[in-house]
C-alpha cells in the first residue's frame, strides 16, 4: 500500500505544478480504508426520486454543523503534510474547509491557502464506480483563477483522465495515454464564474462526456480503463484567497440518460435540488444549475406541460406552510420564465405538510418531506 501512495503522491503533486490557477480538484485514486456513513437525511431513494439508477453516495451538507468539515466526507491527507494542519483542517471551526450558511442554505467552502488537500466521500468500499456511472454537483467558483476538476484513477491506482473547467470558461483535458498531448475547450457563453452550475460527468465504458447546465461540452471516446473512485479537494492561489463552493453532490450508477425523462416515463419526479429560505419562497443561488437544467429539458419537449408541487414539513402552522408551499412553486414558475418556458405550459400547487413522504418526528423525515414535484399534464 506504500507503494500505491507514493504513486498517487507523485500523480497528484504532477498535476498540481501549475499553481497559476485556484481550483476544487475532484479525484479518483485508490482509499486504503473508508467507513460506512449510510446515514438518513444523506442518501435519499425515494419512490419516484430514484428509481432508476442507483445511488452509491448523496450529499447536500444540510445535516452538517456550520462551520465544521463535513461529516459524511474524509480528509485524506499526504503522510508528509504537516500533523498540525491535518488537526487544524479536521477539528477547528472549518479554517479551510467548511460547512457553510447561506441564507438557511448549508454548501461546502474551500479555501486551501495552496494546501492541495483531496477529501473523499465516506463509503463503505473503496472502488465503488462502475461501467456506467454518473457524478453530479452544483458548483460555483468565485473568481475567474479559480476552477473546478474531476481526475479518475483505476482500481490500482493508476491515472486515467483528468478534466479541469475554469473559472474563464476554459476546460483543460488530460489522459494518461497521452500525457503530453493536452486538450483544450471552452464552456457555452452562458457559464460564467460566481454563479452556480450543474456539472455531470457521465461514464459509460469507455466514453466519458462532461455536461454543463444539461449541455454536453466535452467528450472523450476511450478512457483506456474504468475510472474506479475519486475524492475532492479545493486550491485557492488568487489573490483575496476566493473559495470554490458546491452543493448537491451525488454519485449514481445504472442507464445514462437525463434523469428528467422520468416525466414523460413516471409522469412524476421529485427533486430536493431546490433550496429555500427558511420560511420563505426565496430560491437559493445553488438551485440555478438545476433549474437551468429543467429550462433546457422543458425546451427539448416542448409539448409537455407540468404541475409544480410544494411540499413543507410539518414546523409551524398548517395554513401557512400551505401558502408557503404554493408561493415556491409559484417561485419556481417565475424562474422557468425566465429561461424561455412559456407560462401557460406550467401550473403551481401548494400541498404544505398534508402529503408527507416520510414522518416528520425526525429532523431527516422532515428534511425529506420538503421538496418540489413535477407532474406531467396529461395534454
């Protein structure tokens, strides 16, 4: 197990030379040993939310104490950095790497201080990914020299590929076949840095595809071998030392495919991907990624109509949450329209606590219980 270390060691330092750029760095490699988490509140596999794929790990950080690294995530430190930083990351108030509020919205914030530190999710296995997988997040970079990448690494430990989209709008591609023959891209106009996105990186053996907001912007044919695990870690090299921020972070395995689709095969889908003020129909910025993926995807079909649902958890009083409840899906309405969904193809409903998912006896049941449906208008 030396051995593999010092081979991701000297991987990953290769990879982090260039130090023009701040950047979130999500890489797969081989874990020596990573607890089961299973938490509720933490993976979700409600009835129409997940039906299709399974999920291997989902994190919204909405259980986390703010200011506190994340529960459900491990620092996986090199073994020559510094003990007293290794303390200072896991068990101060977040000096590096933080569990967040915003507005009543929890996100994940990393400023490195050129530290380069991977975090892993906390599962039970240590090459969890399959031949058909896909890995989702909503991200944001604050500054234009910050970027956000995915690296994959094979079931031993050998690297495989590694994409790197900045903060410009420039992605950077490499694979380990041709490590000299670095490729080159650029997001839609649309991207833009200090705003949420939705990434998905979609495997399917041996192609692998990037998409942003639900539009494909890379693909690479062959991989050369099936990516295996990966972790996550945050680089901050601007000056003002600016943060990369994320949300939303999920891994599944199954059929590709846009998980949206499940409209038109389900006639119903649910998300928690939409966030709210507490107590408010206020969207938070983390949703954009999702809500311009259902903008793109209402485009693509534009024959279907939909029912926007509200749902609360049971805090406070009936008859408000049943207003607040049709005031998000009012909100989430007045958001489409502003990508180009016309009006009439979408009709709000409030529902407050009166259709819960689960109980609301525990902060996770309640946590589930407040979410937005789809239902698909039967035309």
């Amino acid at each position: 197990m030396r051995t593999l270390r010092t081979l991701r060691e000297i991987i990953y330092c290769s990879i982090l030379l260039n130090k023009k750029y701040c950047h979130i760095l999500f890489i797969a490699m081989v874990i020596p040993h990573i607890p089961c988490y299973c938490q509720q509140g933490v993976v979700k596999t409600n009835d129409n939310t997940h039906q299709k794929n399974k999920i291997i790990f989902e994190d919204d950080f909405s259980t986390d104490s703010v200011g506190k690294f994340p529960n459900h995530w491990l620092l996986y430190a090199s073994s020559t950095m510094d003990l007293n930083l290794k303390v200072s990351l896991k068990n101060t108030n977040g000096y590096d790497i933080a569990v967040r509020d915003t507005n009543g919205e929890h996100i994940l914030e990393i400023h490195s201080h050129e530290n380069n530190i991977p975090l892993a999710p906390d599962l039970d296995t240590t090459n969890y990914l399959s031949d058909t997988f896909n890995l989702e997040f909503d991200a944001l970079t604050e500054k234009e020299r910050c970027d956000v990448a995915v690296t994959f690494y094979d079931a031993i430990g050998n690297y495989i590929f590694y994409n790197r989209v900045f903060g410009t709008g420039e992605i950077q591609s490499v694979l380990s076949m041709s490590p000299d023959d670095t490729s080159f891209g650029h997001c839609p106009e649309t991207f833009k840095y200090n705003v949420w996105h939705h990434y998905t990186y979609r495997y399917i053996n041996p192609s692998i595809s990037l998409y942003m907001d639900d539009d494909r912007i890379y693909y690479i044919p062959d991989c050369n071998f099936p990516p295996a695990n990966l972790t996550i870690t945050g680089n901050t090299y601007a000056s003002g030392n600016p943060s990369v921020r994320f949300s939303n972070f999920k891994i599944s395995t199954g059929p590709p495919g846009n998980e949206l689709n499940r409209i038109l095969t389900d006639k119903k889908f649910i998300t928690h991907a939409i966030h709210f003020a507490v107590n408010k129909s206020t969207i938070m910025t983390s949703a954009a990624g999702f809500i311009l993926q259902l903008a793109a995807w209402l485009k693509q079909n534009p024959a279907v109509k939909l029912e926007i649902d509200g749902h609360t958890d049971s805090d406070g009083d009936p008859v408000a949450n049943l207003k607040l409840s049709l005031d998000r899906a009012n909100e989430v309405i007045k958001q489409l329209t502003r990508y180009g969904i016309d009006k009439t193809r979408l009709t709000a409903k409030g529902f407050g606590s009166g259709k819960p998912l689960q109980l609301n006896n525990t902060p996770e049941g309640k946590e589930n219980n407040r979410r937005v449906e789809f239902i698909k208008i039967a035309n």
